[in-house]
C-alpha cells in the first residue's frame, strides 16, 4: 500500500483484476461506463440517476432536515444484494442535490467490491470519498459523450 492509496482501494482494484497500472479512477470510470451502457435510451441526466438508482439497489431516496452531511448511503442488510437507503440533506440546492447522488450510487461500487470493510463500522476514506466525486462527474458528465460534443469545436473560453 502506498501513501497515495488505501487497503480499500488496493482491495477495490485487485478485485476487478485491475491492469499493473491502471488507475483507480480508470477503474471506476470503466465500471461506471459499463452501468450506462446498459440504461440505453436513457439520454437525460435524470433518467440515467433513475436507472442507477433501481440497478446499484437503492430502493429508496429520503430527504432529511437534519443531516450533518449532504448524503449518506445505509446498507439494509449485510450484503450489495440486499440494497440501500439513500438520505439526503432536505436543503441542498438542486445542482448539488443531483451531485451527491451521484456520489452516493459511485459508494455501492465499494459495498459490491470490498464487502469486507464496507459492511463493518469503519472511517471515512478520503480516498473513496474523491473517487466517489470522480464518479459522480462521470455519471452527470460521462467523458465519452463530452468528447463527442466538443469534436471538432476549436479550443475557445466559451
């Protein structure tokens, strides 16, 4: 384990057979990308969140007043299979609400990959928790379709 990583991310990696190396975000983005492939038709933000949520588990989105974090995920049981509960802080604006949702479903990657520290207490990551942020720009921006949008456009500020 090197100070730029975590057992949870060197676990994470070996896990999905990870290439000698390939990046942690590479490896998320790939696993991200092979979700939305699966959600075709699903052009919209939106829509994608929607199919994530039902496919990653997430069987309910609630929203909280008294949250000390913009969102959390709670395993309901002690398995990826038996699915979360996602809270959300009630007054988040609706750009940062569709964020951290984002970054919540990136979290059950973890919980489907390294089940072994997931689903025990533990602390926060630092490490998941900026990867989980890279996926959630993945999700809301998806690299691929961003470099098709801007194909072909000359490099200007607008």
């Amino acid at each position: 384990m090197t100070a730029s990583s975590s057992l949870l991310i060197e676990m994470f990696l070996k896990r999905v057979d990870a290439v000698h190396g390939t990046t942690s975000r590479e490896v998320l983005g790939k696993l991200i990308a092979n979700e939305l492939r699966k959600c075709r038709g699903a052009r919209s933000v939106d829509k994608r969140i929607q199919y994530l949520l039902r496919s990653r588990r997430i069987g309910s989105v609630d929203l909280v007043a008294d949250l000390p974090c913009d969102g959390l995920l709670e395993p309901i049981g002690n398995t990826f299979t038996a699915g979360f509960r996602m809270l959300l802080k009630k007054d988040l604006s609706p750009t940062r609400l569709r964020f951290t949702l984002a970054h919540e479903i990136s979290h059950t990657f973890f919980y489907e990959l390294v089940p072994e520290i997931k689903f025990v207490p533990h602390n926060a990551d630092p490490l998941e928790e900026r990867l989980c942020d890279f996926g959630a720009a993945e999700i809301l921006m998806p690299a691929p379709r961003i470099r098709k949008a801007v194909r072909g456009l000359p490099v200007c500020l607008q």
